[in-house]
C-alpha cells in the first residue's frame, strides 16, 4: 500500500476513495427520479429520509436526552426562477412537445435545506445547521424549464405544503419532518400572499412605498394576521429597506 501515496495512504488516511463507494454513499433509497425532456424531479419523502439518515450518523448517540422517543427534523423549502439560460435548440423524440425559446430560457428550481433536528418531547436540540444559507446543504427537488409566474409559484408551494412526509424509524426512534416555505425571496412571497397584488407592496403590512411614507396611515396600519403571510417569514430587504 506504500506504493500509492497519491491515494493519501502515506497521511494515513484514503483521501481518493474508489468511485463505485462515491456513488453508493450519494445513492438515494425510494428516490423515485424522474425525468422528462424539460424537467427533472426526485421524490419528496426519498430526500428527506436520505437527509435524515446522513443527519443521524454525525450525532453522539450517547449523549441523547431522556425522554426521546419522537425526533422532529425541520427543514426549510423555496423555490425560485432564473432567466436568461442558454437554448441549444435540441431535437426532442415529439417534436409537439417542444417548448417555445422564450420558456427554455426560463428555469425554475425547487430546493429543500435541513435546519435542525431536535427531541419531539423536550425540544432538545440535537443537531442543527451551521451554514443554513449555504448551497453546501442545498438539496434539490425538481428542476423544470418553465418561466415563473403566479400559477408556477403556487402550483409549487402547494406541493410542498399538501405532501404528507411519512413518519420513518431510525434505530428505534420516530422521525417526523416539518416543512416551512421560508427560503423565498419577496416576489414569491408577494405572489403567495392573499393580500397583495403588486411587487411593491409589503405582504405582511399590506402597503406600498408611498403609504409607507405617510405617517399617518403606517401608523395607524395593522398588520395581517394571516398565519399565511407570517408562515412566509420577514426577509431581510423587507426589514431593512421596506420598513
């Protein structure tokens, strides 16, 4: 083995793992992929068992509380389009099927991110995500060529919100998982919320940028109780440049 000090041997370790072993450990149990000429998609419940699976084996099973029978993984989901791809011009296998230019220039992506996972009974706190805003912990759902609109956004967040995700076991403990659509930027935000329908108006208080300059009426303004808009979190261009 001292003849292969580029596989890192020599540091005692094997930096250079064999590929078939790279491909078993990203290998997705229930994945259900699916892929069609203009979209690609993994199955909701296959990812995040995969993520709770990786999650499980980075935690010091010996210092788990007690009572812990349920375990809660929170994961956060968003979902935004991307413009100005580049178009090959492919021939698909049903011409009919070919989508116009302006829409292959179009991608919308949906990704999920785990956050935390605590104990159900007592809110311990077992693991929790040092980077949240990195792609380092991204994992995506589906990928399509289609341009965003209001029908696309919501269409998406149904999706997330209506899947019903399996209570799994892992070494004799529950796992239940807990979606929030709160890695949105303000224009999806503005089009899931039931109050607004411009861009520029604030989807929790419900004004625009001249309203919000008159004292008069921002002070008098209640905020929307809609657990909806507050489900979507405050952004921070909301906090720092609306408000």
């Amino acid at each position: 083995l001292s003849n292969y000090p580029w596989r890192g041997l020599d540091k005692g370790c094997m930096l250079y793992p064999a590929y078939n072993f790279i491909v078993k450990s990203k290998s997705i149990p229930d994945s259900g992929i699916v892929t069609t000429n203009y979209s690609a998609s993994v199955n909701l419940q296959g990812i995040m068992d995969h993520t709770k699976n990786r999650i499980w084996k980075v935690i010091d099973k010996s210092k788990l509380p007690e009572p812990c029978n349920t375990l809660l993984l929170i994961s956060k989901v968003g979902f935004d389009g991307s413009t100005g791809q580049s178009v090959y011009k492919q021939r698909t296998e049903d011409e009919e099927d070919r989508l116009s230019v302006s829409v292959e220039e179009s991608l919308f992506l949906s990704c999920t991110v785990p956050v935390q996972l605590k104990v159900q009974e007592t809110n311990v706190i077992l693991w929790t995500n040092p980077k949240t805003s990195s792609t380092q912990y991204c994992r995506p759902v589906r990928m399509q060529y289609v341009k965003e609109n209001q029908q696309i956004v919501k269409a998406e967040y149904d999706f997330f919100m209506s899947t019903e995700l399996r209570t799994t076991t892992i070494d004799l403990f529950q796992v239940k998982h807990r979606l929030e659509c709160t890695m949105i930027d303000g224009k999806v935000s503005t089009l899931l919320s039931p109050f607004t329908d411009s861009y520029q108006v604030c989807n929790i208080w419900g004004l625009n940028p001249k309203k919000m300059n008159d004292f008069v009426i921002a002070n008098n303004k209640q905020p929307n109780d809609d657990e909806m808009s507050l489900d979507l979190g405050i952004h921070t261009l909301h906090l720092w440049i609306r408000c």
